[in-house]
C-alpha cells in the first residue's frame, strides 16, 4: 500500500528547532487502529500518524488473514474451487460462485439455460440487498445510529431464512454449478420471496426517515472523504464507490451477463463522492434490486419447469438416477469428479458485486488442473483508497471513511 502525505501548503508550518523538536505542536502522535478493531470491517490495520487531531500519514496494512486462495484453486482443481469463493466476501457468497462460474463457462464454452440465468440474477440481487444491509447497519452503530443495526438486521434475517431454504444454508452456499444451479426453486419459497420483496421498499423508506435527514448523520458523512471521477477512476474503485463520484458505470449494464439486458432498472450516481453520496447510492441500489428481483420472480413463472442446468456432460453431472442405471453415465460422473479437464487457454469474467467490479482470471494448459487463478476483488480496490480520502481529515473521520468504503477483509486477504 503506498503511503500519502499531506501536499505542501495543507498543513500550517511547524516550527522546527535544531534538535527535531516542535514547540507549537510537539511531536506528531503515532497510533494503530485495528488489526483488531470493531470499525475496520474485518482484521484490517492501519497506521496513522496525527499532528493533534488531523491525519498527517496514513498507512492501510493488509496480510493478516492471508488464505491463499488462488493458489488453493490452483491446486484443488476447477469443481473443487466454488466452495472456497464463497469465503472471498462472505457476505454475499452467491455473487462470488457466479463470477467464477461465468469465467470456467467463458473458458469451456458452456450455454446456461436460461430458467438457470433467470436464477442466478434472483440470488445477485438479493445478494446485493443483503451485503448493503450489512453496509448500512455496521456504519450506523459505528457512528452511533444503534437503531438501525437492529432494523437492517431484521430485514437481513429473514433474507437468510428465504436463501436458506432455496439453497440449503444461510450462507457458504455453494448453490452454482457449471452450466446452471444445482437446484430449481421450491414454489413455496417463491412466493415467500414474492412476500418479503413486496415489503422491502417501505423498510427501506424507514431506514431514510432514520438517517438521510438525521442532523447528527449528515454531519458525520457529508463532504467527508470527498473522491473526484479522476480520482476514482485511477485508483481502480467500481461499484457504489465509482458511481458515487459521479460515474455512470455498472457492468450489469456496459456488459450485460446472465441476462441482465432483459431487466429494467436504473444506475444510482452520486454528484459530490463524498461518504453521504456513497451512502444514497447504496439506499437506492437497494430499490433497483427490489426491482429486479421482483421482474425475476415473474420470469420464473412464465419459465416454470424449464431446465436449469445444462446437459453438458462434459462438465456437468449428470442426474442421480441415470448414475444407477447407465454405465455411461456412470463414467460421465466418474470423470467430472475425478479428472475434470478445461480445454487450452484462458479468460476472465467480471461481474458487478455490491462492491465494485468482482472478476476472475483463470488460466489452462488444458489439464484439470488450473494453471494460474486470479481474483480481482473490489475490497481490495477500496482498501486502496483509504489514505486518499483520509488526509487532512480528523481521526475520528476514519470511522465514516471506513465504512463508506465498505469492504470485506475476506476477498482482500484472499
């Protein structure tokens, strides 16, 4: 991470005497915040150097839940992989086995169905709604909006009983496969999706009464850590944090994957950049996603019963029964599991996560063993950022900083 300092004219001069000492200021305080503490979203440390209350240098420091997961992939193989992309940002595991299932279908030339696709931007989308949840309410009791932590977990509760019952688990999914999802949904979860999404924008309309006109909210947030479309643009960042600065650009729409031209929603953009934007764009991603599910949900019906894994027996296991009572599908199963091959060559595919641009590179020699992974995780992009909106900022600013960004130490650390 490189390390900022402030530019010269931002700080008043301070006296210095021949022996280093500073009779106007005295020396500048040196503090670590985290690796272990509640308001850097995971076990994140950062070094801060202040002259009083303001930030003079500051250094983000990552490695201290270092996992190794590209070299895990590597060396796992291509199916065995989509377990452990679900504890790259695990708090929206479905978006991570998307991203790297469109990259191994990229790279084997798999067609998904398309009840298959229908599905997976069901599961991103209330993905989204849940990972902006946890944006929402973890910033909230950080700057002491305690209510709110208990409203968003409310809402966020009930989206882990519904995934837990079209999936199987509350989280760590593992729901995507190769060519599709491992299973249709149950009508009967259908419609309580149907039921908590109809509900979901006067929740969200609640969480505005709380804090877009709160006094104390708008303070802590608005014109803090403030990110021009240059800026945003050269250090790398997507998501909420890039459109928040006033840029237009959401892969979801620039290049459409799983289907997503068929949707109709709208692009949130801030003006400022500053915290207070990043959040109202989140706000309003929420809607769109409400949105989105809610014309995935009437596209399910109109698709009901169609297929949703595709018969590639290349790649894709086949059904249980014909297992018992074919020899061919038989070695069919044998071989996925035990020696699954990618053909020659390499790809990557990008996907819009709830926090910016997630995309997988992934590399073969044509064996079933990856030759090179790579994850481009927007966590990372985020992290990147934080010496640049944090100077010449007081130190209690980093609170809101920090979760403006919003990352997860998961896929930063991956």
């Amino acid at each position: 991470m490189q390390t900022f300092e402030y530019a010269p004219g931002l700080v008043p001069p301070r006296a210095k005497t021949t022996d280093g000492d500073d009779p106007l200021h005295g020396e500048l305080l040196k503090l670590n915040m985290g690796p272990q503490h509640p308001a850097t979203h995971g076990v994140l440390r950062i070094k801060v150097e202040l002259d009083g209350e303001t930030i003079v240098r500051i250094e983000p420091e990552v490695g201290y839940l270092h996992r190794g997961k590209e070299k895990t992939c590597e060396s796992l193989g291509w199916r065995k992989f989509f377990v452990h992309t679900d504890r790259l940002d695990y708090v929206q595991p479905l978006m991570n086995n998307i991203g790297y299932a469109l990259a191994l279908e990229a790279l084997g030339g798999v067609k998904v169905p398309e009840r298959a696709q229908i599905i997976r931007v069901l599961l991103c989308e209330m993905s989204r709604i849940g990972s902006h949840l946890i944006y929402l309410a973890t910033t909230g009791i950080d700057l002491g909006a305690i209510t709110m932590f208990f409203f968003c977990f409310k809402q966020r509760e009930t989206l882990y009983e519904l995934l837990d019952a079209y999936t199987g688990h509350r989280m760590n999914n593992t729901y995507v496969r190769i060519g599709g999802v491992y299973a249709d949904v149950d009508e009967r979860v259908q419609d309580a999706i149907e039921a908590w999404i109809d509900q979901f924008p006067a929740a969200v309309d609640e969480f505005e009464k709380m804090l877009t006109g709160n006094r104390i909210w708008y303070d802590r947030n608005y014109r803090i850590g403030a990110i021009t479309k240059e800026e945003a643009l050269a250090w790398s960042l997507n998501g909420p944090n890039l459109r928040g600065a006033g840029v237009e650009l959401d892969l979801r729409k620039a290049q459409p994957y799983s289907g997503y031209e068929r949707y109709e929603f709208e692009v949130a953009v801030g003006t400022v950049g500053d915290c207070y934007d990043r959040y109202l764009v989140r706000v309003e991603e929420m809607r769109q996603s409400a949105r989105i599910v809610k014309q995935a949900l009437k596209l399910l019906k109109e698709t009901k019963g169609a297929e949703f894994l595709a018969e590639d027996r290349r790649y894709v296991l086949p059904p249980k029964d014909l297992v018992r009572s074919s020899m061919e599908e038989l070695i069919h199963q044998f071989k996925i599991v035990t020696d699954m091959a990618l053909p020659k060559g390499c790809a990557y595919h990008g996907i819009e996560s709830s926090k910016g641009e997630l995309g997988f590179f992934v590399a073969s020699d044509g064996t079933s063993t990856p030759l090179r992974c790579h994850i481009r995780a927007p966590g990372l992009m985020n992290v990147q950022a934080i010496p640049m909106v944090s100077m010449g900022r007081l130190f209690s600013d980093m609170v809101s900083l920090i979760g403006s960004l919003d990352f997860v130490m998961g896929e930063v650390d991956r």
